[in-house]
C-alpha cells in the first residue's frame, strides 16, 4: 500500500499533467480546426498623433488650415479633437481627396495656442506588378491630369526627356519603367533643403531631400506615361518634430501603388507612414505676415487587431477590454503578472536569492511598464531612499506603528511628485511617469527595505535590495516580451501551464543554486581515502 507521502507524489503528478494536457489540447484545436493564425493574435500600434500651434495674431483676422487625414483602406483615423481659443471658428472642409481643418477668428491676439489630435491605426501595405504589363494607351479623365506638367514638375523639359531616354524607362513594362526610375531617385544624395526643390533642381545637383527626389520621380513617371503624384505625411515614432516627409504613387493597372525613393520603399509602405493630404500641397497654410510655430507629438500604444477581436469567442478577453473602454496594456499586465509571479519563485525556490515578499518583484515590473526598465529602476531607488530617510528621522520620536505608516505613505507619494515635476523640468518624459507606480506597492517596498537594515543589519538589507531588483529585471524582460505577451494574450489558457509549474516548485526540495555556489569548497574539494598499513 503506498504511502500518504507517495499518494500525494501521484496526485501532483496526475493534476500537473492534466494541467499540461489541457491548454496544448486547446491550442491543438483553436490551430487546426479554427484556423487560427498568427495575425489573429498579434496587437497592432495604434498611434496618438496631437499638433500643436502657436501664433501672433497681432489682434488682426487670422486664417489658419492644415491637412486632416483621411480614412482609407490602409488608415483608419478616430477620436479626432481640437483645442482652441473661443476666437477662433473651426471648421473641416473636403475638397474630393483631402481634408483641411480651418481655424478662422477676429481679433487674435498674440501668444494664441491651437491643438488638434487623433489616433491612427495603420496597416503595412505591399503590391506586386506583373513583369508583362505594359503601359495604358490611354487612361480615365480623372487620371490623366496626373500626366500633365506643374511649375516644379516639368514632365516636358529636355533635361527630363533626356534622363529619362539615358535609363531606358521610356520603353518596356511599367515594371521595368519603374524599377529605372527608382533606382536612379533613390540613389540621389541625401540632402535637407528649406522651401521647394523641384524635379529639375534635384536632376541638376544630384541630391535632394524627400520632396525634390518625389517630385523629381512624379516627373520622369509622367514622362513615361505613367500617372504619379504626390503624397505628403508624417513618419510616426513616439517623440515630438517639425519634420514632415513625401513619397509618391503611381497609377498602375487600377491601384495607386506607393513608392518612397528617400527611404527605400518600392511598392510598399510601412505601417508608421501616415497620409495627411495627396497632390503637391503646401501642409499649412495661414494668415500672412504673423508669428507662426507648430510641432507634431507622437505616442503610440498597442491594441488587439479587429480579427484577435472578433475570433476569440470562447474566452475573448481582447474584446471585454475593448468594450469596457480599458487600455490594451492593462490587459497584458493582468495575464502577465501570473508569468511574473512564476519568475519571482524560480529566482526564490530555486537560485535562492532574496528579495522582499514574494510577488513584490512582479509588481514592480509592472508598474515599469509605463516608465521604462531604467527609469522604472531610479524612481524605485528614489522613493525608497526617500522613505528610509524619513524612518530613520522618525525613529526618535518612538511614534505608534500605524501613524508612522501613514508618514512614510505620505513621503510616498510627495517623493513620487517631486520626482515627476522634476523630471518634467528636464524633459525627462519616461522618468516624469514615476506617478504610474502603484502608491501600496512602492510603500510596501520601502518599509520592507527598512525594517531589514533595522533588525538585520545595512548588509541583509542592500543584499535583499538587491536581489529585489535582480528580479525585478528578470520579471521586467520575461513580462515585456513580445513574444510571450502575444502567446498569453492570444491563448490565455497557456497559464494553466504556470499552475503546473508551481504545484512542481511547491514540491521542490533540491539544492538552491546559490547554496551550491557557497559552499562550492566543500564539493569542490577532492576526496583522499584513507591509506592502510
């Protein structure tokens, strides 16, 4: 008969494999039979793009417009908003394939603030020519105007003609055309010109910036006979500019197909090119003779895709979050956490190192979510050492627990607005995010750290603070990585994976790494038997 001992072995082994069965028999099933495919599960970045104007009025009228963009197959454009002054009207005008947004008022004085913002979920875009086709004898009314030469696009200048017949794209398949074309804009030197560089100016000197090699390529396409305009946008990354950027697209077989030659995209565009208007256009346009400054800030934050949404029936937590309105990265730090949790008993069960309770570590990784590995680490040291210091100062007036606790909650939170205004002085934007961090999880972290240097000595305390962020660090990289986040988000059953691992640690009795390592004297040390006479 076996033992209680042996009976509880055989019942851990026994929940442990179903535990393992279930979840890969669900992704056995969801991959096989519901087809499930990677882009199901992979988030998308969804883009927060907020311009801010600043102007003179000098107490005149003042117009001022700029380009909206404009929903399409490849951008999706919501939450459109605008801050400004009650002087000022505003208005969106549509005028066939752009959109402007106007702001008009009287008297504007000076030191006048304009903001408009919107989010921009955007898809990468790729076309493939057909080697054979061959260049339209004639194309729809509303397309030929992109045949015609402009002042800055002279389609019929010599100069044009001539490059155009020296790389052979004046003959052949649109695609050989095309790919002449291309290679010779894209191989002009890199240069940032104030104003307008048009197509000829470009061909002359050799280089040019994005809109002079554009313009350059909409010319020789429209020599070839093949209709090409302009596109004018922003390249999104997080972070603010004044810089915006051109590329091009050429009418080919019903499409317009994108090209960018200053980046090297050949009919393609990456899914960070936003469009704001088509057609060679000047992005702002205002009231002469006024003061006028303007910058792009960008952030973005990722988002389940419109098929993670509408595929997962069964458990389809994506979309609950969605419909509650909640952030797609709270989602991910409630199925990561658990995976965190995992981490911070390997290190403790396992490697043996120390750190302050048991799920502290997650928590803190966390939270770092929203500042950064690095900044997330400064803003834990300088609420900590804020909070031990301010112990130590209370120590001598021998106050009751619970007052004390109320203290050091309050030197909480005044360090981690310091730290925010301060950091937002130095434009330090990541570290200025310290008020993200849960106020219980940074409070329970510095009395933990202080009670250790009290009843244990400055040593145990730096060695269990260290080895705080030692985990912190695995949990941060093990929580923020990609992969495992698409993995858990997509299949959240996978964490039936994590019960079974801890129910196997729970029963660990092996030696921790960090003890093999203390006493690697003793097991180094070479045995000598005992010689007999």
């Amino acid at each position: 008969m076996a033992s209680p001992k042996n009976r509880r072995r055989y019942l851990s082994f026994l929940v442990i494999a179903v535990l393992i069965a279930l979840p890969l028999a669900s992704l056995i099933y969801k991959v096989t039979v519901l087809d499930y495919r990677i882009a199901n599960i992979l988030p998308q970045t969804q883009y927060r793009v907020r311009l801010d104007m600043e102007l003179d009025g000098g107490d005149h009228r003042v117009r001022v417009a700029t380009f909206a963009p404009v929903d399409d197959a490849r951008q999706q454009i919501s939450d459109e908003s605008q801050t400004s002054p009650q002087v000022f009207h505003y208005s969106v005008e549509s005028n066939g394939r752009n959109r402007q947004a106007v702001w008009v008022g009287a008297p504007v004085p000076d030191g006048v603030s304009i903001r408009y913002e919107f989010s921009a979920l955007l898809a990468a875009v790729r076309y493939t020519i057909a080697e054979d086709l061959e260049v339209p004898e004639s194309y729809p009314r509303a397309i030929r105007q992109y045949l015609q030469p402009t002042d800055v696009i002279q389609v019929d200048d010599p100069e044009i003609r001539a490059l155009l017949h020296e790389l052979e794209a004046d003959r052949g398949p649109i695609l050989g055309r095309l790919r002449a074309i291309y290679a010779y804009t894209s191989g002009l030197g890199a240069r940032a010109f104030k104003g307008t560089t048009d197509a000829l100016t470009a061909l002359r000197l050799g280089e040019a910036s994005c809109n002079g090699k554009s313009r350059l390529f909409v010319a020789l396409a429209r020599a070839s006979g093949i209709p090409a305009r302009l596109v004018g946008g922003l390249i999104l990354q997080p972070g603010s500019k004044r810089t915006s950027h051109q590329w091009v697209e050429a009418y080919v077989a019903g499409h317009w197909v994108p090209f960018g030659p200053t980046n090297g995209h050949f009919a393609s565009l990456p899914s960070h090119y936003l469009a704001l208007y088509r057609g060679d256009e000047a992005l702002f346009r205002h009231t002469s003779d006024i003061n006028f400054d303007y910058m792009f800030t960008t952030k973005g934050r990722m988002v389940p895709s419109t098929e993670a949404r509408a595929s997962f029936k069964a458990f389809n937590v994506w979309d609950l979050f969605a419909r509650l309105g909640l952030p797609f990265s709270l989602l991910q730090t409630v199925l990561m956490l658990p995976v965190g949790a995992l981490v911070v008993v390997l290190f403790r069960n396992v490697i043996g190192v120390p750190t302050f309770g048991t799920f502290l570590p997650a928590l803190i990784a966390a939270s770092a979510g929203a500042t950064g590995l690095t900044w997330g680490m400064v803003s834990l040291i300088i609420v900590t050492g804020s909070v031990v210091l301010a112990r130590l100062a209370l120590q001598r007036l021998q106050l009751l627990h619970s007052p004390t606790l109320a203290i050091l909650l309050t030197v909480v939170v005044m360090s981690m607005l310091g730290t925010s205004l301060v950091a937002d002085h130095l434009d330090l934007e990541e570290l200025a995010r310290v008020a993200y961090f849960p106020i219980a999880v940074m409070a329970i972290t510095s009395e933990r750290l202080y009670l250790v240097l009290v009843e244990q000595g400055p040593r145990e305390g730096m060695i269990q603070f260290g080895g705080t962020l030692l985990v912190v660090l695995a949990c941060y990289l093990v929580m923020n990585s990609m992969a495992m986040q698409v993995l858990v988000s997509g299949f959240p059953e996978v964490l039936l994976l994590v019960v079974a691992a801890n129910i196997y640690l729970g029963r660990w009795v092996g030696v921790r790494l960090i003890e093999l390592w203390r006493f690697r004297g003793l097991w180094r040390k070479p045995q000598v038997e005992e010689v007999r006479a």
